[in-house]
C-alpha cells in the first residue's frame, strides 16, 4: 500500500523559494540532507530551518549561498560560520514556544525533513530521539518527507506517527550520529561535587550533555528517588535508573518516568530508550512549559553560561555581539525551577576560559546577550564555590561572584568594575522620556 522512493527522487519535490524544516538533533536524516544538498545547482533561495543538528550540513556551504540560505533556531557548530559568511541568519526563540511559532503560522513550512522508526505490525512509527518542536512542524508543513532507518529506537510518548502521515518516505538504514562521551577534568569533577551538594534527596533534575552534568551524575550515586524532567538526557543517566537512584517516584508530572522531549549520546542510550515505557518523549511546549515544570518540588535547574557579570547577569548564547549558540530552553527552567517548592536554579561555568579569560567579568562583553537576567538567577556556581544570589543586594553578588571568580583574577574584577563604574557617565531619570 505504501511505497518507498530513493533519497533523490523524495527530494525533487523541493522547490526554489520553499522553507524546509529539519528535525534536531541526532534525528537529523542525513541521507535526505544529502539528497537535498545533491539539488542545489537546480534551486535558488531555498530556507533551511532548524534548531542544532548533530553531524553534518553540507546545504550550509556557502558557496551554496545562492541555492540554500540557513535560519538556525540554536545555532549548532554545523553552521555557525554561516553567520559570518552571511549565508546563515538566527533567529531567537525559547524551545517551548518554538511549536506555537509553527502552529501558528509565524513560520510558514513548505516542507519537514523527518527521521523515524519502521513503522510496527500496526503502521505507527517513532519520531525516536527527537521530538521537541518535530509534531508542530509536521501539522504545520504541507509536505512530510521521512528517512525510515532501522537504527532509529522506537520511544514513547508524543513521537509516534502512522506511515499515513508520511507524504513520501525513504527507507534508508544508517546508524545514528553518537555524541561521544568524555570523562570531566578536575576543574568539571569539582564543580559537580558542588551542584551535586546542592541536589536533595527526591530532587527532580534537568540538565544538558557535556562534562559538567557528567561530573554531577557521577556525583549522585548516594542519593535517593531523584527524577527527571529535562529538555534532554544523555548516556550520564542510565546507570543511575539502572541504580534507582533516579525512579521519579516523587515528581508530580509524569511520576515514575523520566520526561525529556530530546536526546543524544551514544548507541548504548540509543539501545537502553528503544521500545523503554520509561522514557517518555513529549514536545517541548510540554516539557519546556514553566508551568509544568513547577509543578515538580524540588526541581533543580543546571544549566550553562559564556560569562556572567557581577549583577548575575548570564549571557549563554554569544560571545560579544557573535552569537554562538541559543536560548534554547534554559530560560524555560530556570524559572521553573525557581517558582518550584523547594526548587534550585544553577548556572554552572569555569571561572576561566582555556585561555585563562575569566568568565566572571565586571561587565558583558559590548553585544553580548543576557539569556537569564539578573533578577532571575539563582545560584552561579565555579570550581570555586557557589554563588547563592537570589534575594541579593547588588553589592552582596558582586562580593559573591568575586569569592567564586579564579583567585588570581577577582581583584582585577573587582577594581575593574568599581572604576568603570565611578568613570561612566550616570544616566539621570530626567534624561528618559516618557
């Protein structure tokens, strides 16, 4: 009843002027994005959206600049240089609103470029390690082509789609992009012995990938009847739920399983989510609604920052005026975190660069963006310490903030934020019309 086509003639149904949308992640389907980018002397001023996708982007050349223009939602390294090259544009939004923007028509989509599951004895597919805003842009589009690859696990949750539902299909098996995971260096192993001694018992976490939640997870064995609600999980998990020391027996939002709306790592997590009850997989304007995440007493926040000025101001997505990453959806859980009983915000970071930079810096670098601002944050913490600066003065956090900064560094901060501060011009309120 249903046929499948080669990667190269579900791609001609692409056109000049379309926008297609491409699933994130590790669910990003490479042999359709090679079909696609194979098209490329044949289209002009084609729109290629998406939020970070894992492995590569060949549509993002820029000597494809007349045929493929990339608007990144997250901009992953896969594509960074196109902001630069001007072949790449961004375009900020949180995760959890990112579905409405769809829906609602903010963003048009011609197309969505999706990867899932074979379908079961009944017809039904899994969207797999991805399903964030993948629904939304599949209601959205007016035309669904899929990559049907035996290597996709089967997950539960918002992911699954009848074979129906897909306008053209190509069944085409390679394994899954993996995220490799690194062991945390001493700097990393201390900040996590600190978030992890922030962390109580029946705790609900979020976290992303990277050494610093690695470091934090490895600091958790001791601890009893955490769960999750996150954007996203990674290998750090398994053995912990294996352990029951993460059961999310005491979460008030789809208790007794771990709630993410994305994942990555390598294939033994790919392995442990396949056909797992588990692992629920729900959209991001679920998983990423502040007000679900409130709900979970005891929600812990962990997330990361470029740099964060002495006000705790956090900027997460840019280097000065350079964008370099996104909101995603740290927005989305420091306040849910903060609006939870008993809950904890965290911004976790280095005090240095490798370059030996601080990362505690009297101001933001000119352009920067602030991604959590200072009346929203709660704890900053460096291998140095935590910095608790909710309810804080101003003077309070910037003495805060300098007992966590790199030791060698924190005076300079200091006298360079005191200085600059008597030294600029002071804004009057009688300057600011109304």
């Amino acid at each position: 009843m249903y046929k499948s086509v080669s990667p190269a003639e579900a791609l001609k149904i692409v056109k000049s002027n379309n926008r297609v949308y491409i699933q994130a992640a590790v669910a990003a389907p490479q042999a359709l994005i090679r079909a696609l980018t194979d098209r490329a002397d044949e289209l002009e001023n084609v729109e290629i959206c998406h939020l970070h996708t894992e492995g590569p982007a060949p549509y993002a050349d820029p000597k494809l600049a007349k045929s493929f223009h990339v608007n990144s939602f997250f901009v992953g390294g896969n594509v960074r240089h196109t902001l630069k090259a001007g072949n790449g544009s961004f375009t900020p939004v949180f995760l959890s609103e990112l579905p409405a923007i769809f829906r609602n028509k903010i963003i048009n989509l011609d197309i969505a470029l999706i990867q899932v599951s074979p379908p079961d004895k009944h017809g039904y597919c899994s969207l797999g390690t991805t399903v964030a805003a993948t629904p939304a842009a599949i209601e959205s589009a007016k035309l669904v082509i899929a990559q049907i690859n035996a290597h996709m696990p089967r997950t539960h949750g918002d992911g699954i789609i009848h074979i129906s539902e897909l306008d053209i299909f190509v069944e085409y098996d390679e394994p899954l992009i993996e995220a490799q995971i690194t062991t945390p260096n001493n700097v990393e192993k201390r900040i996590g012995k600190y978030i992890a001694d922030l962390i109580e018992d029946r705790s609900t976490l979020q976290m992303g990938i990277g050494n610093i939640p690695n470091a934090v997870l490895a600091q958790l064995g001791n601890h009893k009847d955490l769960g999750i609600h996150s954007e996203m999980i990674s290998d750090g998990v398994i053995d912990l739920i294996l352990k029951d020391v993460i059961n999310g027996n005491y979460k008030a939002i789809n208790p007794g399983k771990a709630l993410i709306t994305f994942l990555m790592g390598t294939r033994r997590l790919y392995d442990y989510v396949d056909d797992n009850p588990y692992i629920e997989m729900r959209g991001a304007d679920f998983v990423n609604n502040v007000s679900m995440i409130m709900q979970n007493p005891k929600m812990v926040a962990i997330n990361s920052a470029v740099e964060v000025d002495l006000t705790g101001q956090v900027c997460a997505d840019s280097i000065g005026p350079d964008i370099y990453s996104g909101p995603g959806g740290q927005m989305d859980f420091i306040r849910g975190a903060s609006l939870s009983k008993g809950g904890k915000a965290i911004i976790a970071l280095p005090s240095t660069t490798h370059k030996g930079v601080s990362r505690i810096t009297p101001f933001l670098r000119p352009g920067a963006g602030v991604v959590t601002t200072r009346s929203h944050v709660q704890y900053i913490v460096t291998e140095y310490g935590v910095a608790h600066l909710y309810g804080k003065t101003i003077k309070q956090r910037i003495q805060a903030l300098a007992e966590i900064a790199h030791p060698d560094l924190s005076e300079d901060i200091l006298r360079y934020y005191y200085d600059r501060k008597v030294g600029t011009p002071q804004l009057k309120s009688a300057d600011i019309k109304s």
